[in-house]
C-alpha cells in the first residue's frame, strides 16, 4: 500500500445521520475526528458516542455515520472530518502486538507527517488563533492573564517565557486616565489622586471602561482593586456591564464568573453583547439584568448546567427583573431559566425570548405572588426531550403572562399546579400537549383569556408526526373522595382554538374542570390522528366540560372523529352548556310509562313517589327501559351534535350497571318509510358499577352524537350489561335530548 496525497473532506451541513465520505486514508475508526461549529461556537465529536466510522480498519477511505442523537441535536450544524494519525513504530521485525511491516510503518509516518502539515498550514492561515497543545506538555507556557496581566513578557535562560515584574508607577494629580483596569495593582497614585478611570479591563476599548474611586476599606464585592501601595480603589458606575469584571463577551469564552461579579457589585447590570456561560448565573433581590434586545445577542447557555437562576433561598429574588434579553440553550442547557422556591413578589420577565432548552425553558418554583411575564417567547430546540415543558408553574404563588409566545418543542406547552392567567398568548406546535393544569389544592384555576391555542400533536408541520395519544388541554384534578371539583381551566374570548395533531382537545380528569367560550368555532384535526373532541374522565371524580356565552361547535366537523366521551358524575353532569344558545329537542315526560318499551329483565315499572319518575327493578342482563322518538323530533338538526343527558339513582348491592344511550332503532320488518336517524361520531359511554364507584348513588349521564341524518331516535337508559345480571333497583329521574352547534 502506497500513502497518496492528502484530499481533504468537504464541510457538511448536517441534515440527518448520513453517511458523510472520508475521502482520505486512515489506520482505524479511532484515528478519525469529527468537529461541528454553528456561529463562533466548535464542539468536538466522541467517535462511538457521536458517530461511527465503516470500515472501522485501515482504508483508503469511508464514511462516518452520526448516531440518531447527535444528527438531531447539531441538524444545521457544519461537520468537518479530519485525520489524527497516532504516531508509533511498530516495525522491529521480530514479531509482537505492535509488528507491521516497513511499508505499513512508513504508510503511517507519511500520513502522521501530513496531519502535522495540515494543521500547520491551517493555523498560519487562520489569523489569530494560537497554536494549541496537549495539556500534559509542560515544554510550553500558557499566558494566563492573572498572571500576565500588566507585565512585559521576558525569555529566560532556559528558553521559555516569562513575567517581567513592572516597577510601580507613580500618578500625578493630573494623570487620572490609565490604559486598563489591570493596571491599577501596579500604580502608586498620589494622596491627591481620589479617582481613577480605566480605558478598559483587560486592554484599552475592550469594554470594560470604568471609573474607580480611591476608599478607606476594602469593598466587600468584586469590584475593586488594591494598588502597589496597599490603597483600595472601588468601581463606581450606576450601570455595570461584565466587561468592567474581565468578561470578554465573544459568545465562547465563559463569561459567567465576571456576569456574577457584576451583579454583586450593582443592582442594575447591562448586557451589550453575546456572553458564553457554562455555569448558573445566580440574580438576587432587586437584581434589574437587562439585554441588548430580545431578538439581538445574549446568553449563550454552553453547559447542561448553566441557565438565570434565582430564589435559592428565602426571599433571594425579591424584586427581581429580567429584560430585553435573548437566553439561548444552544440544544444543550437543560433549563434556560429557574426561578426557584425562594422566591418571592415583584418579581418581573419582560421582552425576554428563551431558545433550543433540552428540558425546561422557564421554571417557576414556590412563588407566593406578583410574578409577571410580559412577552415571554419560549422556544424548544429542535431535539428537546419529549418529557418537557416551554413553562413550569409549582406555585403556590399565582402568575400572570401577558402577550407570550411558547412554541415549538417535543415536549408540552404549560404546565402549572397554581392560579394563573394567561393573556393574549400564543400556546402552540408541541408534541405532547399544550396546556396541563393539575391544581394542588380546591378552588385554583388557569385563566386563558385572548388566547391562541393550536397545533398539538407535533412540532412543525412539515415533520413527520410522532407517536403518542396527546391532549391539548388537559385539567387533572385532585381525584378527591368527596367528588367534588378541584379546580379548573376557564377560556374566555379565545382568538383560536385548533386541534391539528391532536387525540384529544379539552380533557377534564379526576375532579378537574374546563370552562371554555363557545363563541368562536373549534378546528379540527388535519387528518393524521383521529381527534376526540372532549373527555371527561374519573367517574365521580367530579370533573365537568362546561360550554359557555355561545353554540359549541367545530367549523369543520369532518375533521372530529369523536364528539367525546364522559364519565358519568354525582355533582352534576359531566358536560354542560348555555341552554341560551342551545335546543331543547325533548324532554321526559315521567310522570307516565306510557311510550316506554320494558323488556323482559325490568320489572315493576311504575311512576316513582315523587310523581316525576321512573322506578323499576332489574331481574337480569340489559335491564334498560327505551322509547322511539319520531323523526319530526330532530327534524331540521342535521349535521349538528346530539347530547342526551340522564339522572339516575340505584339502590341495593347486587351489582349494577347504570348508562343511557342514543341509538337507532333496529330497523321494521316490513321496512318503514322512515329508515331511523343516522348517527355518527359517538364513543362507548362509561357505566356506573355499583362494586367500583358505589351503590346507592345517583348519578348523572351524557352521551353525545352527530346526527348525519334525520329519522327515529331511540332512547334507553337503565342497567345495559348484558353480560352481567343485576337485581338493582333504579329510578331514572330526567333525561333531555339537546341540539348544540
């Protein structure tokens, strides 16, 4: 095998796992590097981690597959490939591990010297960057600035570089100007001399210019420095920017060290640029940070860990304000923003966009009241993790966000456990849900007041759409024992509510409740997953959808698979709606059996004791009573959604099955003119069973059905098992027949 001239690999943008060509020879998988760079910031690849070399041997070329992971967290990214030949020799001729033959040893020597030359001529053509070595080489010095700082640079006797002590310097009444802040350790100023101002930190208009004031005592922030004489100088500046703290603000180097000390030196701390930060940035009480813009450079979040923190402890973020800044998870911080369980009030995010987090965008903790998010854009990266959120609320402290944004990610919208209110803000484009309340105590609510809700079910539409069941909007209450409501979700005046990708739009589970404005018309699901329009799930759980100031309806109902389905309550009914701007179609008459069909399972039918019911007594399976409505009941109700609602009461302990059903009826021999109404988009309605949720119960029932076509209607209710025999007694007590839409 001869070693041919070097060809380099193109650059790629990465677009999915590949393959990508190695055009170049190399010894094996493990000799191949791979780097990715976006914007100003490289991160080097792990082979058998990030990516994978075929063949893994020695080749005269191959290609270089990234793993499933890395190809989503760096797609846009650039990908280079290169060549690090380990340098050995292995050819003694006398056998052994390491024995190669001398054509191969000097094959790996011409490929070893073409790596070196590579990286050589690359560094003379890449001005300014400096030459880079091993950290375990100890034959070069590295030119700290804590230690270079202010100091001519000198060659000793052994060759190597090295600090030239500065004699102090002495400044005149008149000299108050000096080059940088660094300078100042060096200077004897004279007693005259109260004020000191620095050009820069580091070097003349690097940024950090600022004035420092001669004191008595060491500042008790890092904001000082102490002069050759032993004298203390303190930074004075009603606006700190991190540059007058040594940050070099470049979107690469950490600058987190010099963002804290500038916030423990004022309040008020200005942003001007981009700031690499691979820690927390901790904000305390009245901390006021403030960006070049939302949309301008920022924070760039470098590490899983780094991210704004505050409330650490008790109290720490009173008063705490954010603005006017971009933080950007690069696809690599974990949570962009934590706001946790010490803090308070007052506390403020304004104009402050949050991009590509990994779990969590903002999360609030324990806060006990007045925290205020006011055009808040949150958006996931395009890898995010399925299981996070753009917001989380612990609460118990309520929020209120006006004019946000939270868009975009792999996991859900909000998740809040504390009363909020959301206006005028955009929830959209999550896989998992958009909006998830589950009230920790009675009587918490989520206000959605202007709001647009839309696309859940996946995060952009041109992918593909992922698996799962999500629900848009899902309250999860309490589940108390009582069957009561726990809390809820009120919607008022929203400006959309669509479904898209979504399985389920509004789902109200376990005591929790959903209250929503029927006036603008839903939209529904684009026809990649079959759309349930509501549930209410936890029999007597006490959860309800309640329709409110208008006709609930969906602009399109071709794109509603299910109407919903419900889970029969003791509270109430488990949906409920404005009767203004519904039909009552019809109406039992109970104080008569006259009508009702009784099979042989019921026994005894009569009119209960209140003269408003029926009562009988089941005597096996399918103990149902029913009845036929004429057509001329729904008549001119086509294409509009059919809600039956039923209250029953069970008594005794045989078990017992208690439901009501819309139907139609088997069809006459001979055929009738009248084929039966055509009934659509119903689900399998949820019995009470006596042996788990109760007897003796009353109980109240939904069940909803589109009606394509008019015709007769049956109507049943009573124990529908017929599997299982029941001797139950049951009175029905109401059964309503309503036209929504």
């Amino acid at each position: 095998m001869t070693t041919e001239t070097f060809e380099p690999a193109p650059s790629y943008v990465i677009a999915n796992a590949g393959p990508y060509a190695i055009p170049f020879e190399y010894e094996g998988g493990s000799e191949i590097v791979a780097t990715v760079t976006k914007d100003d910031l490289e991160l080097s690849l792990v082979v058998d981690t990030h990516f994978t070399v075929d063949p893994d041997a020695r080749a005269t070329g191959g290609e270089l597959t990234l793993t499933d992971t890395a190809a989503a967290s760096f797609a846009g990214w650039v990908l280079r490939i290169g060549r690090a030949t380990l340098i050995e020799q292995g050819w003694a001729a006398q056998g052994g591990a390491r024995e190669r033959g001398l054509e191969a040893q000097l094959d790996r020597q011409a490929r070893a010297i073409q790596d070196v030359a590579r990286g050589l001529a690359l560094l003379a053509l890449d001005v300014g960057r400096a030459l880079r070595v091993p950290p375990s080489t100890g034959a070069v010095n590295h030119f700290d600035r804590d230690t270079w700082a202010g100091r001519l640079v000198g060659i000793g006797n052994d060759g190597k570089p090295t600090p030239l002590e500065l004699a102090p310097l002495s400044v005149s009444p008149g000299n108050r100007i000096i080059s940088y802040a660094r300078e100042i350790e060096f200077l004897t100023p004279e007693p005259e001399v109260e004020w000191l101002e620095a050009l820069g930190h580091w070097a003349p208009g690097d940024g950090g210019r600022a004035l420092y004031a001669r004191v008595d005592d060491e500042p008790d922030h890092p904001g000082k420095f102490q002069t050759a004489d032993g004298g203390w100088w303190e930074l004075r500046s009603q606006i700190i920017v991190p540059e007058m703290l040594g940050a070099i603000g470049d979107g690469l180097t950490d600058d987190a060290d010099a963002i804290n000390d500038a916030v423990l030196v004022r309040n008020r701390v200005q942003l001007l640029g981009v700031y690499g930060v691979a820690s927390p940035i901790h904000l305390g009480r009245f901390t006021n940070l403030i960006g070049p813009g939302m949309m301008e450079d920022g924070l760039r979040l470098v590490a899983s860990g780094a991210c704004l923190l505050a409330g650490e402890d008790g109290n720490s973020g009173y008063g705490l304000t954010v603005q006017d800044l971009l933080v950007d998870g690069m696809g690599i911080a974990s949570k962009c923003i934590v706001l946790g369980d010490g803090i308070t009030q007052a506390i403020g995010i304004q104009n402050v966009r949050v991009r590509d987090y990994e779990d969590v965008g903002v999360e609030i903790g324990a806060n006990s009241d007045q925290l205020t998010l006011d055009r808040l854009n949150v958006t996931g990266a395009r890898n995010c993790s399925p299981t996070g959120w753009a917001v989380t609320h612990k609460g118990p402290g309520p929020i209120y966000a006006v004019n946000c944004e939270l868009s975009s990610g792999r996991g859900g919208g909000i998740y809040s456990q504390a009363h909020c209110t959301l206006v005028n803000t955009r929830v959209n484009f999550f896989a998992t849900g958009l909006i998830r309340f589950e009230p920790p105590t009675k009587n918490n609510f989520m206000n959605l007041v202007g709001v647009f809700i839309e696309n859940c079910g996946n995060v952009h539409k041109d992918d593909p759409v992922p698996a799962g069941s999500p629900v848009a909007i899902l309250c999860d209450g309490l589940l108390d024992p009582s069957g009561t409501t726990s809390g809820g979700i009120i919607i008022e005046a929203p400006q959309k509510m669509q479904a898209a990708w979504a399985s389920t739009f509004a789902k109200a589970a376990n005591g929790g409740c959903i209250i929503f404005d029927a006036r603008m018309p839903w939209q529904g699901n684009d026809g990649n997953r079959d759309l349930e329009a509501m549930e209410v799930a936890g029999t007597g759980s006490g959860s309800f959808i309640e329709a409110q100031r208008g006709p609930w309806r969906y602009d399109d109902w071709s794109k509603v698979q299910t109407i919903g389905r419900f889970d029969p309550q003791t509270v109430g009914p488990p949906f409920r709606f404005d009767p203004r701007y519904a039909d009552l179609l019809w109406e039992a008459d109970f104080s008569t059996t006259a009508g009702w069909s009784v099979p042989g399972t019921v026994s005894g039918l009569a009119v209960g004791p209140d003269g408003q019911s029926l009562v009988w007594t089941c005597a096996g399976t399918g103990a149902s009573i029913y009845r036929d409505l004429p057509a001329s009941v729904v008549e001119g109700y086509a294409g509009r959604p059919l809600f039956l609602l039923s209250k029953f009461t069970h008594t005794g302990s045989g078990e017992v099955f208690v439901n009501t059903r819309l139907s139609k009826p088997p069809a006459p021999t001979p055929p009738a003119p009248d084929p039966g109404a055509i009934l659509s988009k119903m689900a399998a309605a949820q019995s009470w069973q006596g042996s788990v949720y109760g007897f003796n119960k009353t109980s109240f029932h939904c069940f909803p059905a589109f009606l394509d076509a008019a015709g007769t209607l049956r109507v049943s209710g009573g124990h529908d098992s017929g599997m299982t025999a029941s001797t139950a007694g049951i009175t029905w007590h109401s059964a309503e027949l309503w036209a929504l839409g």
